[in-house]
C-alpha cells in the first residue's frame, strides 16, 4: 500500500495544488470555485466514461491575460453585450473512457477503446443576459486546449486512485488512443422562465430552463437541447445544471437556495474523438450513434455563510446522470453520479 502510494501520477499534485491554492482565502484571489467530480463506479459500473475531475474559478478581479481571453471568446462567439458584465475565469480538468472489460490485456473488438483528455480552459459567462418576456437568459462559452492519448496521463491517475481504493487496475490502457493536441469550444444559452408557486408569496416554487449548446473541434462536434424542470427556493438566483459538459461556479447567493431539479437533452454527434479515434492517424475506435439522450435528477442547495468564516457561500450539487448507448455495438446505456463543490470567497 506504502510503495504504491509513492506512485503518485504527475497529474494528482497538479489538481491538490490548484484546489489548495483556490481555497486558500487571500483579498487577491476572491472569487468563485468549484470542484466537479464525475464517477460511475458509485453507480455501481465502472466502464466507458468513468471518471471526470475539474477545477473552475472565476475571480473577481481576472488577471490581464484571462480578460484578453475572455474578451477573444466574447467577440468571436458573438455575445449580445460583448464582454461587458460577463463573469471571466479558467478551468483546469481531466476526463477517461474505457471500454467495457477493463481486465483484458487487449480490448476487444467492438468495446470502446481507452482515451483520456487532459486540459486547461478559459471561460466566460453572462448571466443577466437581455431577456424577452417572462424568460432570463445565460450565456456562456469555454475554449479547452488539451491533449488526448497518454500524454493525458488519465490511465496513470485511474489505476493510482484504484490501488487506493483497493480496486482492480485496468490493465488495457497500453491500447488507447494515441496522443494528439486537443481543441474544443463550446456555446451554450440557457433561457430561464419565472418561477411559479403554487401557494403565493415566498414558498417555494417551480421554474423551467431550457438550453441550447454547440461544441465545435477535433475533440468533439456536436448540438443538443433540452431542458431542465426545478422545484425550490431562491430559483432566480442561477440556472440549474448542465448536460454533456462541465459546470461553471454559481455566485454567491443572497439567500438559501435550494432545488429539487430533473431534465434532459438530446445530442447530435457529428464527431467524438473518443469514440471515432484520432483525427489524422489510425487508432482503436468504435461506430458511434448520431443521437445520444441524456437524462439526469439531482438536488442543490447553495448557503450563504458568515464573513467572520472567510467564506461567503458554499454550494452542493449531487445528481445522478443516466446516457443512452454511444455506439452500435454497445449492450447497454450508461450512468454516473455527479458532484459538485463551489465555494464562494
């Protein structure tokens, strides 16, 4: 147990560093962060994606380099109010697949194949987006700059934490994708009604969300909508969770709040590297399906605390993810819980 803790995977520091870092209370680093962690094997499966980690801060005073980004971001996606009041930050994440048999030296044919993605990311949000009518609406968008294949170093960290866990490694990884340099933006809008209560003044109450994302790169290219129903207190405060991809900090409340939430969306996949292989060489791949459906229920509850705690919020989000099948030769569909961690300096 001793020698297998030494092995300790390169990218392991990097994210203890950061998160410590970000939860380490200084007037210069105010702002919002939040830790996401994606894992199946609390859904009982440990197969095709099984494992999402992310770090995502967005400060209250960016530096220079991450508002030049943002603004970049902001002209070439087309915000409606450009970079005015958007919300800027970074992020810092990795994500692995695998296929179905995780003992076999040599998956087999037809199984997905081992990819890992390791990234860093510039994000931008406006979150008092002009509205029309009864509906609020957010925008966002993220440049990810990564790579895939074993430079993402995803098989080393999946057997490390394993060996914590007293789990069996997965022994195939020397057959994943080979390393390429990874580029992915994505679009999403998020268009939220009022909220309604059925028993007046300030009980809780019920709002719908729906949204619209667009991924483009040689990682993956794609759409989806869907929406999101929610029942609680506080709704107007944020615009519940996200579908496909990864969460961005909520801002610090001024009240409780709080939501049961369940919602769906539908994707087209026009490209997936970690189903279809590398873009420019031969790799281990599988046929994907063009249309994937994404169901997911979850509860939040986001608190505002104290100033003498030196934090003024913190916020939950457990949901359970459940996706159809990806590709053709896939017996079943997948699940996977989700968490999410902000913390509001």
């Amino acid at each position: 147990m001793l020698r297998a803790m030494t092995r300790i995977p390169r990218f392991v520091p990097l994210l203890i560093a950061a998160w410590t870092a970000a939860l380490t209370p200084a007037p210069s680093r105010a702002g919002d962060y939040t830790f996401q962690w994606d894992n199946d094997k609390v859904a009982d499966t440990d197969r095709h994606y099984t494992n999402g980690m992310r770090i995502a801060v967005q400060p209250d005073e960016p530096g220079e380099w991450v508002q030049d980004a943002a603004r970049w971001l902001a002209d070439v996606t087309a915000f409606e109010d450009g970079a005015e009041g958007m919300r800027m930050g970074w992020a810092f994440g990795q994500d692995m697949f695998t296929p179905g048999d995780v003992q076999a030296q040599t998956p087999p044919p037809g199984d997905r194949p081992y990819a890992g993605w390791t990234y860093f990311a510039f994000t931008a949000q406006d979150d008092d987006a002009p509205r029309g009518g009864d509906w609020s609406r957010m925008d966002s968008v993220e440049l990810d700059l990564g790579v895939v294949g074993p430079l993402a170093h995803a098989g080393e960290v999946q057997n490390w934490f394993h060996d914590q866990i007293n789990v069996p490694r997965s022994h195939g990884w020397s057959h994943q994708i080979h390393d390429e340099p990874g580029l992915l933006a994505t679009r999403t809008v998020k268009l939220r009604t009022d909220t309604w209560s059925p028993f007046g003044g300030t009980w809780p109450g019920f709002d719908v969300v729906g949204h619209g994302t667009a991924q483009l790169g040689n990682v993956r290219t794609g759409a989806g909508v869907g929406g999101t129903v929610r029942f609680g207190s506080g709704l107007g405060h944020e615009y519940g969770p996200v579908y496909g991809t990864f969460a961005l900090p909520a801002k610090r409340p001024g009240d409780w709040v709080w939501s049961l939430y369940a919602g769906a969306e539908v994707r087209a996949v026009a490209w997936d590297i970690f189903l279809d292989g590398n873009t420019y060489r031969d790799s281990p791949d599988v046929d994907k399906k063009p249309w994937v459906l994404e169901s997911r229920f979850g509860i939040m509850t986001h608190v505002p605390l104290p100033p003498a705690w030196g934090l003024q919020g913190a916020r939950l989000d457990v949901s359970h993810v459940q996706r159809t099948r990806e590709f053709e030769t896939q017996d079943k569909s997948d699940r996977y819980g989700s968490l999410q961690l902000t913390v509001n300096f």
